[in-house]
C-alpha cells in the first residue's frame, strides 16, 4: 500500500512538472490552446469536463480519525492498561475465589465495591476525554465552515464573477489584485507591477516579481517568473492568468498532501505516557520482588500474591487519568 502510495505521488509529481514547464516555456496562444480555453473563459460544460478530468481544486488536509479510533483512543493508554488489569484481578481475588470457596476464601470475602470503582473511573475519564475532543473538533471544523474563500474569474457569459475557491478548475481565467491568494497554479497571461509572496513555498523574503514574458527552461519550478503558485499571495500590482493546476496536484498541494496525516501527540499526552511507563516498570520490578520476598519468609504464598496485588494498587494512581481529562 505504502510503496503504491508513492509510485501515485511520484506521478502526479512528475505530471504537475511538466504541466508548469510546458506552460511556462510556451507563448500565450499555444498555453491556452494547450488547456482548451480561451481569453473569454471556459464554457459551462468544460468547466464540467475538466473538472472530472484534472480534479477540483480542494486540497488533502489532516485526516480525521474515524469514531471507532477516537473511542479507542479515548479509552486505551498505559493508565486505563494498568487499571484494567487491576480490576481483572481484583475480580479474581474479590469475587471468583470467594464465590467458589478457592484457596481457603470463603463467600463472606466476596466483595465488588473495587472492581466497580475502578471500572466507574476508566469509564468516566475514557468518557470525558472522547466528549472534550469531540467538541473541540467540531468546534474547529465551525470555524472552518464559516471562512468563505472566493476568487475572481471569466467565464463565457459570466465577466469577472466570484465563485468559491474550490470551484475552480484548469483552463479558468482568473484576475489577481493586490491582496488577493493565488487560487491555484496559474500561468501569467498579462501583468501589471505584479509582485507575489512566495514566502511560504521557498521561504524567500522579498516579494518575487511575475511577468508574462516566455521563460526559457529552469531546472526548478519555482524560478518560473510567469508561474504563481497556490499558497502564495498578490503583494502589489493587478494580472489575468490561466489555471493549469488544481487542488493536490499544485504545489501547495502536493506539500501539503506530503504531510497529511493523523493528528501528532500533543507534548501533555506524551509526558503523561511517559509516567505512566514509569510506573509500570517500577510495578513490574517491586510487585515480583514483594512477592518473593514475602512468600519465602511467610510461607503463605497467597496471601503474598494478594500482598503483591495491594502493593500494584498502592503505586497506581487511580484519579489521574479522570485528573488529565477534566
């Protein structure tokens, strides 16, 4: 899947490169024959047809988890483990061997009072945290929603309409203004004191200027003075340009798909597993060593393993995770 995955990305790399250079290093009436568009814009029905060919132009985010993976995540982590395994035998020791008379116990020991406050908090903390993220990420996808990003392009029969960033698609002509994002990977069709930001691409700080001039061959993308890439943004001066790439398939895109994924563990969490790893290696050391230790001097190895159990207990701190998660 993984080798798939970037024989697909490696095309679309090598797609994406030549579609610039060959847009860049031919003159403007080749380039527009080159996407089937005219000066005037594109027709209704091949903004349609190029749409389903060359894609839309929404690029890939962080993927979401699905909800059977944020309730996994919400309840399993070192701490629950740990409060899972103690509630496992405390079911053993509290309720089976007194119920069945094991082991010199008796049904008067039977006792569920710990088996159930423990079970309450890993389902009260798991719980807590599955609700906190939840929110916070629908919360965050609200903000979203409500940033409305728009362009300005030519169509046949629409001069200069807005239309949502995301309905753009290749062989579009747009018309870029100071202040304005590049929508997309567009070939410069004519300029005016054009100067783009491409800061956020190859970390240049000066403004780059953009002609519409023919540009001889780069060994590099982005030295293409008649290219402005999506991500990048209009500091001065006015321009009407052709789309020639959309969505992953631009630059930005294909950055940004590089690097979507899962969202990382925050440091908060990592510190918190870590002590909980801590803990467990100290129990794994101290319980069999307090065993040992009481089982050979007492002779009464059950009541050392139950010795050992309280000691795994005592070192457990029960309310932490319900503490982390409120």
């Amino acid at each position: 899947m993984a080798v798939r995955q970037t024989v697909e990305k490696a095309v679309i790399r090598d797609e994406q490169n030549r579609r610039i250079q060959s847009a860049a290093t031919n003159p403007v009436k080749d380039v527009l024959k080159i996407f089937h568009t005219t000066l005037r814009g594109l027709e209704a029905d091949t903004v349609s047809v190029n749409r389903s060919k060359y894609g839309t132009n929404k690029v890939t985010h962080e993927k979401k988890k699905s909800l059977a993976k944020r309730v996994a995540g919400a309840f399993i982590n070192p701490f629950t483990a740990i409060l899972f395994c103690l509630a496992f035998v405390s079911t053993i020791t509290d309720m089976i061997f007194p119920y069945f008379s094991l082991f010199g116990s008796v049904p008067e020991d039977f006792d569920f009072l710990t088996v159930v406050i423990i079970l309450t908090m890993v389902f009260i903390s798991g719980t807590l945290r599955f609700v906190q993220e939840s929110r916070s990420g629908n919360a965050a996808e609200k903000l979203l929603a409500m940033i409305t990003t728009t362009c300005t392009v030519t169509r046949i029969g629409q001069e200069k309409t807005e239309i949502p960033m995301d309905d753009l698609v290749v062989g579009d002509i747009v018309h870029l203004s100071a202040g304005d994002m590049i929508p997309a990977d567009v070939r410069i069709l004519d300029a005016k004191d054009l100067f783009v930001s491409q800061a956020s691409l190859t970390g240049e700080s000066e403004p780059v200027e953009k002609l519409p001039h023919v540009s001889p061959h780069k060994d590099s993308v982005t030295d293409y003075t008649n290219i402005a890439f999506m991500g990048s943004n209009v500091i001065s001066g006015s321009a009407t340009a052709v789309v020639i790439c959309v969505g992953d398939h631009t630059l930005f895109g294909s950055m940004a798909a590089a690097v979507a994924g899962e969202a990382v563990e925050t440091s908060f969490t990592k510190g918190v597993n870590a002590v909980s790893w801590v803990l467990i290696r100290f129990m794994l050391v101290m319980v069999p060593l307090v065993f040992f230790v009481n089982g050979i001097t007492k002779g009464d190895w059950l009541e050392a393993f139950l010795f050992g159990i309280s000691i795994a207990v005592g070192l457990t701190p029960e309310m932490l995770p319900m503490i982390v998660t409120t």
